[in-house]
C-alpha cells in the first residue's frame, strides 16, 4: 500500500456505538437525531448516515442544504433537518430535496407556503441564546403558522449557548422561555409534534427536562463529550462514548542536530542539547493548529515528542529524541493511541487553546479519510 502523507482513520463501530450509547441514554420515547454537519465533524457525513440509518437513525442534522442534497444524493432516506440555512434560494432547493428547513422567522413559513404540496418545517426559538431563532411571541407564530396552507410545522426548536456551564442560569432561562412558548403556543392549538432543545451537553449530563422528544448529539456521535463548569450540584458525564477519528502522519525525515541549531521558521526553536528530530509530513495546511508550534505533542514510536518550533505549511518538525526507532516511513498519531500513550482532539485543542469541535472540522480535506472496523 502506497504511504499517505497525513490520513484519518474513522472507526465504524465507535459511530455506531456512539449512536446506540444515546439512545440507551434518553431511552425509547426520545429520538435521536445525529448532527453531521461539516462533514460530520470531519468523520465523513455520507459514511457516518450510512452506519447509522441502518440502525435506526431516522433523522439527521445538517446546517446547509447543500449538506442536505449530498446526503439524499447518496441515497440516504432518513429525515434530514437543515438547521442553519436561509439563503434566498434555501427553501426552494430544500423542498426539491425532501429536506425539513428549520425556519427562524415567522415571514418564512409564507415564503415555504408556496412550495407546490405539503411541506415539513421546524421553527427555531430563540429563547436567549441571541443567535439563529424567531423572538415572535406566541401570537404572531400562531398566526403565521395558522395561515400556510401547504406549509406544516412538525416541530419547535430551540439551541442553548451556554448548556456546559452549570455556574450559569442562562440554560435553566432558556428552558424556562423556550417552555412557557410552547405552551402558549398549545393554548392558541398549535401542537407540533418534536419538541427540541439539546444537543450533546443537555444530554450527557441528564438534564432532562429539556431531552423533548428528540435530542441533537453532534460530538457525542464523533465520540466526545466537553467538560462542564459545574455549579451546586456537580453534574456526572452519564454518557459513554469514544473517540471514533485517529490523526496519523508520516515521517520524512528523522535526523540528529547537535547542540545550539535553530529549528524551523523564526528559529523559534534552539537545541539546548544534541538532539533527534524527525519531520513530519504534516502541518497548519492539514490541519494542524499553528498554536502548537512550540507547544504540541505527537505521539512516535509509542512515545511522546514535542512539536519543536513553528509548525509549517505542509511540515511539523518533533523532538524524537524518546522514539529511538522511529525511521522515515513510519507513522506517528496526532489524534488516536499508541500502546499506553494516547491524544484525543480535546487535548489536543487544549494546547492549541481552542476546542475539540475546532480541531476535528479543521482537520483538511487533503487529509484522506479511511474506514476501520
Ligand atoms: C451543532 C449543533 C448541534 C450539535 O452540537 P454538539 O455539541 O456537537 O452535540 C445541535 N444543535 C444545533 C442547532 C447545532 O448547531
């Protein structure tokens, strides 16, 4: 087999049990609704809908409808939600593809009522995150929704901005908001049928009360679920996932410095002594955060080794000096295991001083994508 430079390995059966530790979670009356939007965190959106619609997955979540079309253009049946989409010609092309828009304003659901037959939406409230959302009150959205013809609302959403933070009353507001809506909402007859409001933080750490009938896991599904801010009553992680992506790349060169020579642009990097480097064919182009320069580590040879200097377009040069046998052609893991030692995109991001979220959707598309078992 031909060596890559950079590749990704994506683990079907961590996808696939990922999806079912989830739904054993919320149980048989929530649905689950993957988000595989960007790709799917970068793990493949085709071939991560095509583990999971054979298991059950009955939606999915996108944020465009170009994402949407791919999907459906791959043959996957399942519902697909697009949550973040309105664009002048959104609706018209979401409709064309069976795709349920997520609407944010109360003038849309007139524009989708020109769709030519019966059509699906889901209205998003802002109950105060101050993003995406309508901040119509009950009145006005019972309007709206009373006069579309065609146009049918099968669900009430909402997102919380601050859902890892139990310091903060800002999630218990948005509940609260999003709550009271809905019932006014049902007091004036309009009872879609999905309610809801969390992805994967809300349902890591059980807060129930806003599981609704259907819950949106994005990380969770990749295999990661964020530390929280905890407040009074420390939350527990209840889910059980892993990572399903590994990081490797390979190495060109692996080379001994003596003591005194600079490394890389900037000479932001002197040997304090002699010193084994190896070079690896992998840099900010792929992926890799420039904040790591100076600060990151690879694992080699089931070893750790520090990035040394600036991180490169196309090359990061690390300290080798653990790996002994580490040669040219070798791999070393970014993202992934080696024997005791291993990096997930949560630490990863950690050094970069960004999030995990941040470090698996940057990872490039020059960097192929294999499936494992
Ligand atoms: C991205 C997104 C999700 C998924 O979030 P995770 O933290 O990855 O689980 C859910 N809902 C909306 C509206 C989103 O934009």
């Amino acid at each position: 087999m031909r060596l890559k430079r950079s590749w990704i390995e994506v683990s079907r059966s961590a996808i696939a049990a990922n999806f079912e530790a989830v739904r054993a979670l919320v149980g048989p009356q929530v649905e689950v609704a993957p988000v595989i939007k960007a790709d799917a965190y970068r793990h493949g959106a085709i071939k991560v809908a095509r583990i999971l619609a054979p298991l059950g997955a009955r939606w999915f979540c996108v944020s465009s409808v170009d994402e949407g079309i791919a999907l459906r253009e791959a043959g996957i049946d399942s519902r697909i939600l697009v949550m973040a989409d309105s664009l002048p010609d959104s609706l018209r092309r979401a409709v064309a593809h069976r795709l349920t828009p997520v609407l944010h304003d109360v003038a849309e659901i007139a524009k989708l009522d020109q769709a030519p037959e019966p059509v699906d939406y889901h209205l998003k409230i802002d109950s105060g995150m101050g993003r995406l959302g309508t901040r119509a009150g009950a009145a006005n959205i019972a309007a709206a929704v009373a006069a579309a013809r065609v146009a049918r609302l099968d669900g009430l959403m909402t997102h919380f901005a601050s859902a890892a933070d139990y310091v903060s009353e800002q999630t218990g507001g948005q509940c609260e908001a999003f709550d009271r809506l809905v019932g006014e909402l049902a007091d004036r007859g309009v009872r879609p049928h999905w309610k809801h409001l969390s992805s994967t933080t809300a349902v890591a750490y059980g807060r129930r009360e806003a599981w609704g009938n259907l819950v949106r896991p994005g990380h969770a599904i990749h295999g990661y679920v964020s530390q929280v801010r905890a407040g009074d009553a420390p939350p527990r992680n209840l889910l059980r996932v892993r990572p399903a992506l590994a990081w490797k790349a390979a190495v060109l060169a692996v080379k001994e410095l003596p003591a005194g020579a600079p490394v890389g642009y900037g000479a932001q990097f002197v040997t304090p002594r002699p010193m084994r480097i190896a070079v690896i064919a992998a840099g900010y182009a792929d992926g890799i955060p420039h904040r790591l320069s100076n600060r990151g580590k690879v694992i080699a040879a089931g070893a750790w080794a520090p990035v040394l200097g600036a991180v490169s377009m196309d090359v990061t040069t690390i300290d080798a000096s653990a790996a002994p046998g580490l040669r040219p052609g070798d791999s070393v893991t970014l993202i992934g295991r080696e024997g005791a030692v291993s990096q997930d995109a949560q630490q990863l991001a950690r050094a970069a001083g960004t999030i995990s979220y941040d470090v698996l959707c940057g990872i490039s598309a020059r960097v192929e994508r294999v499936f494992v078992d």
